[in-house]
C-alpha cells in the first residue's frame, strides 16, 4: 500500500511507523537522521505534503529557518530532497568535476533542471553508498549562508 494511504493528512505516524515503512533501510535512515540531529542540532518536522509528485507525511529538516533536506518514506528505502540552490551551484558542480560525488547523484544533477528555486535532487537511498554524497550536500548549504 502507498505511504499517502497508509497515513492521510488525518493520521499522522510515529517516527516508528515510518521506520517500519522503510523495511530493510532503517539502518540508512537512522545513520543519515543522527548525523543530521548531532551535527546541525536540527529538530525533525513532520509534514504533509499534497505535492502530485511525492505525496503524503515526510520528514524536514531545517537548520535557521533554511531547509537541509526532506525525507520521504518508501518501501523499503527511502528519498532525500536537497534543493541546490544559486548559491550552492558552483561550489556543487566543482565538486562533480574532481570525483567528490558518485556517478548516480551527479547524473541525477545533471538531469535536473536549474528553476528559480534550484535543483530538486530527489535521491533514492538503496544503499549507504549515496549517504556520503547527501552529507556533502548538506555541508555545502549550510556553509553558503
């Protein structure tokens, strides 16, 4: 059954519901959402989006009122959003140039259109391979305040 089924807007999961959801990812999960609590001190904020795209509850997180990522609940994995934005842009793609991230997120870099409001990199994390790539990324907002 999908996530938005599963939990409407009217019924809100526990953090171990989410867990549950993602089966075989919790490990991944619970690497990427300590690092992010230990290292930015950012609170986790559940949400509800009506987005088409990535419907039903996600996780936020934000550190002075700029966003770091989005977590989406999957079966069995999960996606992390970061938006890389006109600021970050430079320091992201001198990065893709020298090797720092793996060929799945600069392709999906490359893939994605530059708007108004940045890349959308919605990342799909199968493996803890791509966590490395989503810390960088994280660093690199929170270093372009």
């Amino acid at each position: 059954m999908k996530w938005n089924e599963l939990y409407n807007s009217d019924r809100i999961p526990s953090i171990e519901d989410i867990r549950a959801y993602i089966g075989e990812a919790k490990p991944n999960w619970d690497k990427l959402v300590l690092y992010i609590e230990e290292t930015y001190k950012a609170k986790r904020q559940l949400d509800f989006s009506k987005c088409s795209a990535q419907p039903g509850w996600n996780v936020k997180y934000k550190k002075s009122g700029k966003s770091l990522c989005t977590l989406y609940p999957m079966p069995n994995h999960f996606i992390v959003l970061v938006v890389v934005g006109a600021k970050e842009e430079d320091e992201v793609e001198l990065a893709m140039e020298v090797g720092v991230f793996s060929e799945y997120v600069k392709e999906l870099y490359q893939k994605s259109a530059f708007s108004a409001l940045g890349r959308w990199l919605m990342i799909e994390i199968k493996h803890k391979d791509v966590l490395n790539d989503i810390k960088r990324l994280i660093e690199i907002r929170v270093r372009s305040r």
